[in-house]
C-alpha cells in the first residue's frame, strides 16, 4: 500500500471520528449523576427442606433513580442522549439460581415513580441491553426504575449510565437479615 494512501485514509478516519463525536453536545468536565449512588434491599429468607432460599416472582422492591447530567458547575443539562444498562454481577448468586430472575429497568415514561405498565419495562431477563433515552429538556434529569426481587439475598447489579465519554453507576444488591443477633 503507497504510504499517501495510507496517510490520507488515516486523516480520513480521522475526521470522520470527530464528526460523529458524541461529545459534541457536551461541555468539557460533564458528569453523569445517578441518585442513589447505592442501595441495599435486607431481605429475610424463606428456606425450603434442603436449606435453600424459595424463590417467588411476586416479592420485588422498586428503587426510582434519578440520572443527572452535569455541567462542570453541577447544573443540569437538558435534553441530553443517555445510554445505560444494568448489569448483574452473577458471581454474587446463590448456586441454586442466577440474578436473571432478580433485577429488571423500567424507563418512567410519565415520571411518577410507579411501574404503571409492563410497556415501561426496557431490559430482559439476565440480558444486558443498552438502552437509550434523554433528559428532560427543563430539569436535565430522567428517571428510571430497579425493581429488585427480594424473595432472597446475595444478589448484586449495577446500572451504568454513559453521556458521550461522561459516566455514572449505581450498585443495587439485596442482602439476607441475619436474625440470630
């Protein structure tokens, strides 16, 4: 290959790498917020004959979270594309079943903190699916919603939210009441 070529294709790509920047919305130092940063569901087990946690599909805790994307002087910026996943850490699970029953999002498409439709539901099962949405145009926030089966403990997720190259996290796990204190 002739060494122009290569050079031309090089500044080429360059330049187009630039153009779809995904920063060019963005500020210099914008950070992503997410509200809570963490949180612990305690949960007290119902165990089987054998010692085993019993699973039910029917006992699950709902978190809103709040995303913020911020300026370099923590004002919030509207109408900013957001991408996030949540993202269950299986290495935390209980031998007799993994996290793919456990944690779901939910996008809160009119804001009031309640999962009013299965519509609102914006992961699978065990998957980690990239999702987008955006801030909201006045407030510069989006709300979303973990909801956490907590039939049984020592389960863990994170969501990981990106805006451009700024990034953010939530670690959400449940956790089992010991109740022999």
């Amino acid at each position: 290959m002739n060494t122009n070529l290569f050079l031309k294709l090089c500044v080429i790509t360059l330049i187009l790498s630039a153009c779809n920047n995904s920063d060019d919305q963005l500020p210099p130092n914008t950070q992503v917020q997410v509200a809570p940063s963490s949180y612990t569901w305690t949960v007290t087990e119902f165990l089987n004959s054998e010692g085993q946690c019993i699973y039910s599909n029917d006992v699950y805790q709902d978190t809103v979270v709040q995303i913020s994307v911020l300026d370099s002087d923590d004002r919030p910026i509207g109408e900013v594309d957001i991408s996030m996943y949540l993202s269950p850490s299986n290495s935390t699970s209980p031998v007799e079943f993994d996290n793919e029953y456990v944690f779901y999002l939910y996008d809160d498409f009119n804001g009031n903190g309640v999962v009013d439709h299965p519509q609102e539901l914006v992961s699978s099962t065990g998957d980690s699916i990239l999702y987008e949405a955006h801030t909201e145009k006045y407030h510069g926030t989006k709300s979303m919603i973990i909801r956490t089966n907590t039939s049984c403990g020592g389960f863990r997720a994170t969501l990981n939210v990106f805006a451009g190259s700024a990034y953010g996290s939530m670690e959400i796990s449940t956790e089992t009441r010991d109740d022999s204190i």
